[in-house]
C-alpha cells in the first residue's frame, strides 16, 4: 500500500515495511521521557519530525554514496569508475551491464589469484564461461635459442599458460559471443603479469578438447589439440 502523510519524503512511498522518518521520530519521542507532551499533534513533535527528516536525508545521502564504492549499487559514480578503470562502454550497455564489468575490475585490485581470475572470467562471460585450465608444469614445455632442439628464432613456453574454456551460449549471437571474448581477452592482458600467456578455447558439444580455427565458414569447429 502507499504510503501518504508526514513520515514520508516524498508524496507518495511505494514498498513494504516502516518508513524509516516514522522509526526514527518515534525514537527521539520516545527518547524525550513522559515530560514533553509526543503526541502526533503537539509542537515538540513538531520539531521532532523535523529532526527526523534531517537525520534520515542525512542517513540516506550516506548510504548512496557509500553505494557510489560498490559496483553493484553504484548510480551516479559509474561514469567516473569507468575513467578511472580506462572503460569506454558500448552506446547501448544498460547500467548493469557497466555495473558487471566495473565489479571484474574492482575484484581485480586485489592481484592474479587462481581463484580471483576465473572469478572475473565468469563475471565477463557469463552463460560462455566454462572454466580456466592450468597448464602443468609436467605438460608445458618452451622454446629459445641455444634450447634442445635449438629455436633460432623462437621463443615460446606454455609454463605459465592459461586457458579459457567456453561455450556460445544458445541465447547469444556470433557477435555477441566474439564481443565476450574480446572483452575478456583486452582484460586479462591489462590483469595477467607480463610472463603469464592466455587465450581461449571452445568446448563442444561432444566434449572434445581442441584449439579454434577462426575462420567463419569452419563453423567454430574444434581440433585435438
């Protein structure tokens, strides 16, 4: 039902639950003993109301802004976090879309974890994530010049190596999908130190591991790897 009348803000409250002028008029009131006359309709109340709505614009001017350091809340400090993280988003990004991509930068501060990265990896692809592979150090191998067999002009490892395993999801398009990919890949090289390699690869349908041809009349298909 709304909420019409002097504990409210606004003209009109729509929602559940007590306004919070009302809870915290009734604490001055209460807080004022049986010596002053509370009632609704007195003049100490009247001041009280007022106190009350001071202190719940001044709680409420707190909590945006605290807000404004949360990417998943956050409202009028989304353009100036995205400045500051180099983001420039598409004309048609609704504002949860900007809020997602500003959380994987804000879970990046934290450095390269196992776990943080495919906790961003997730957070970009969403239904396209599958899970990031770790190349073991039993498995990686490298190549340089003057290795066995010598590289005279290669250099190459797959020791810090890691893989994005995804899938197109049914609801997205082919240009959606690369659009992901992208996104993700432009991010982990700004995240990933230096010496770490990345991409990504498909997973299909028949659980055959591969690398991508990305060529479009091969249709996304995968070869052993």
């Amino acid at each position: 039902m709304p909420n019409l009348g002097g504990y409210c803000p606004l003209p009109l409250r729509l929602g559940g639950g007590e306004s919070t002028v009302r809870v915290i008029y009734e604490s001055l009131n209460n807080g004022l003993g049986s010596a002053y006359d509370t009632t609704d309709a007195s003049t100490v109340t009247a001041e009280t109301s007022a106190d009350a709505r001071t202190i719940e614009a001044l709680w409420s001017a707190n909590a945006r802004l605290t807000n404004q350091w949360d990417p998943r809340r956050m409202t009028d400090f989304i353009g100036r976090w995205e400045k500051i993280f180099a983001l420039v988003p598409a004309v048609d990004d609704s504002d949860n879309t900007r809020r997602t991509r500003l959380a994987a930068k804000f879970q990046a501060l934290g450095g390269p974890l196992y776990a943080t990265t495919g906790l961003i990896c997730s957070t970009i692809l969403g239904d396209a994530y599958i899970g990031v592979e770790y190349t073991s150090l039993a498995d990686s191998h490298s190549n340089w010049p003057g290795g066995t067999p010598p590289q005279p002009d290669m250099w190459s490892s797959t020791v810090a190596h890691i893989l994005v395993r995804v899938e197109q999801p049914a609801n997205a398009t082919v240009v959606e999908f690369l659009g992901l990919l992208n996104e993700t890949m432009a991010f982990l090289g700004d995240f990933l130190p230096a010496w770490v390699t990345f991409d990504w690869g498909l997973y299909a349908d028949n659980d055959t591991n591969g690398f991508y041809l990305d060529e479009n009349n091969l249709d996304y298909q995968t070869f052993d790897a």
